[in-house]
C-alpha cells in the first residue's frame, strides 16, 4: 500500500474517531446530564486516548497526535462533568 494512501487513511480515521466524541461532549455541556454516562468507560477511554497520543508523539505521526489531543480535550471534560454533576 503506497504511502499516501497509509497517510489519508490514517487522517481518515483519526479525524473520525475525534470528531464522533463531540456529540456527547457537547450535550454534557449543555445540560449537565450525565447519570446515564459510565464513569469507568469514560475513564478509560480517557487512558486510551492518552496512551495513542503519546504513541502518536513517538511515532511522529501528526496527525494521531492532533487528533488524540481534541479527544483528550472532549473525553475530559465529559469526564470532567460526570465528576462534577455525578
């Protein structure tokens, strides 16, 4: 498979796997409901992420980096939220 191709799909699905947090994200914010969210999911997704961003930082792959960051950001503050309003 020739780089380029690796490279797109890559991006692909980076730009995907972040962007489908913020749906959730965004509905936390604004109504605070977060009894049905699962505290350990959340948690551990936030791990996830974390780790695939510092992976991404030692491959030196941008665009895993880029991306684990925003979902770094969205998954926090849902996380932040189930901490705050349970």
């Amino acid at each position: 498979m020739s780089t380029w191709l690796v490279e797109t799909v890559g991006t692909l699905a980076a730009i995907l796997g972040t962007i489908c947090w913020l749906p959730q994200a965004i509905r936390t914010i604004r109504t605070r409901e977060t009894k049905s969210l699962s505290l350990w999911s959340n948690l551990l997704l936030l791990a996830t992420v974390t780790l695939w961003f510092l992976y991404g930082l030692a491959l030196g792959a941008w665009p895993l980096v880029a991306a684990n960051i925003v979902s770094i950001v969205l998954v926090g503050t849902i996380v932040t939220m189930k901490l705050k309003h349970g």
